[in-house]
C-alpha cells in the first residue's frame, strides 16, 4: 500500500457518517478569516440594560402589529456612536496612512427566511438612516430571491478558482480601505442568535476595525429609584483592531454606544 492510500474501515457501517462538499461560500469564509485574522484585537465584553428599548419595541407592534428588527436598533445606535468616533471605523493603507471614512456602513450577516441559509446587507450610510429605515434593509435581504447556490455566479467561480487566486483576492481587498468598504462596508454587527434565551456572550469573526457582537439577553434584579426591578440585560462584545484603535477612545466609544442603547431614543420616532 502506498504511502498516502486510504482504505475505508471495514468495521465502520456505511451508515455511520455522510458526506457533504465544502460549499463556495464556506471557502470565501475561510480565505476571508485568513487575512482578517492577522488584525491584533481588543475585546470588550459588557451587559447592557435593554429593557426601556425592548419595552419601546413590543409597543410598536402592539400599536402598528409591525415586529421591529433589535439588530436593526443595535446598528441605529452602532451607527450614530461611530459617526462620533470615527477613529474606530480607521483602516490602515499601503502607504501606512489611516483612511477614515466619512459614511458608516455597516455590514450585517443575515439568516434568510426558509432554507437555513445566510446573505448579508450592507446598511450604506447607516448613521443617517432610521430604525425603520434600517429594519426595512434588513427585511429586503431575508425575503429576497437567491440561487441555490447561496452565492450566485462569483461564489460558484470563487469557490472553484485556485487558493493562490482566492488569497490574491483577498489581498487586494484588505490592502484597499476603499475597496474594503465597497465590498464589505465599515463596521461589522453581527446577531446569530446562538444564545437562545439566557447570558452569553460571543468573539465576532475579525475583519473589520469594529465588530459588534450581539449576544443574550438576561433578566438582572436591579436598584431602581430604591426599588428592586427585574431588568432586561444584553450581553454584547465589542472587538477593535488595537493596530488603529487605542484603549481610551474604545473606553468612550463603549460608553456612548451603551448610554444610547439604554435610553432607546431611536425608537420614539417609530411610535408617531
């Protein structure tokens, strides 16, 4: 028998396993985590009190019937912080010079309706859009049409193309901050639901200067007005690349983003 020669285990019953392919779009993914996995990163692991914008939510679709998207309050907010902060959406050129972009763009894996597979929106401009306007972004991309394929023609091509090809690719995008943006936006906020019910927190894949990665949500007594409350918290993970962020700007980015989630402005315009 040569060297490398395989010959299946006569003991194992032919039932015992399956085979699948490695899909096109878990190649991308792979190739993709290569070149992102080089960023050095920070992480920031924190509870946030949700339950004033929860609260805000469940009475919009009592009002209108219309279930408004969380993800879609938690980029409104991602959004409208960064705009603020934009040194945490910097991306580091060729030349060694930071690119920061004017729009935030949000990059937001989606599950599609039916099938079990996942598409992405990018929400262009996020900082000046609506919860509504937001939420309605997302919808389109779980309710639109896509091949079998779940990648269309570039994903079947990609998928099959060499991996010095696909690498070439990817170091064309993570060199260009401009092209990094076209493709796969800014700022990453990611929501997989892989918690269910209860505390957890999640490490998003890295890529991008800032990943938001919403997690559980959890019920904590709290002291409010000297009375103990039942409180909504949401685990959320929030990952910088510390080659173009440093601690105390992510400490002030962290801050706000909290403060704006907890007082749920963004979704008094949604009860009008």
């Amino acid at each position: 028998m040569r060297q490398h020669e395989f010959h299946r285990d006569p003991t194992m019953p032919s039932n015992a396993y399956a085979i699948k392919p490695f899909s096109p779009s878990r190649r991308f993914f792979v190739d993709g985590m290569d070149f992102g996995g080089r960023k050095h990163c920070i992480h920031g692991l924190i509870e946030v009190d949700v339950t004033i914008p929860r609260q805000r939510i469940r009475d919009i679709k009592e009002q209108t019937g219309e279930s408004i998207s969380f993800t879609g309050f938690i980029v409104h907010c991602c959004g409208r912080v960064v705009q603020t902060n934009k040194h945490v959406q910097a991306y580091r050129d060729w030349r060694n010079r930071l690119i920061l972009f004017n729009d935030v763009d949000i990059f937001v894996p989606v599950e599609r309706t039916g099938g079990g597979l996942f598409s992405h929106a990018i929400i262009r401009a996020a900082d000046r859009k609506s919860v509504r306007e937001i939420h309605q972004e997302i919808r389109r991309t779980q309710t639109r049409a896509m091949p079998e394929s779940s990648g269309g023609g570039f994903m079947k091509w990609f998928g099959r193309a060499p991996r010095f090809l696909r690498r070439i690719f990817f170091a064309m995008v993570y060199g260009s901050p401009h092209r990094f943006k076209t493709y796969m936006g800014t700022v990453m906020v990611t929501s997989v639901g892989m918690f269910g019910n209860g505390a957890g927190w999640g490490i998003g894949p890295v890529g991008h200067s800032l990943v938001v990665t919403v997690g559980g949500i959890v019920h904590r007594p709290c002291v409010i007005d000297g009375r103990l409350e039942s409180r909504e918290h949401l685990c959320l993970t929030i990952t910088f690349d510390h080659d173009v962020v440093d601690g105390a700007p992510a400490a002030r980015f962290l801050q706000q983003f909290k403060e704006l989630i907890e007082n749920g402005k963004g979704l008094c315009a949604e009860t009008e």
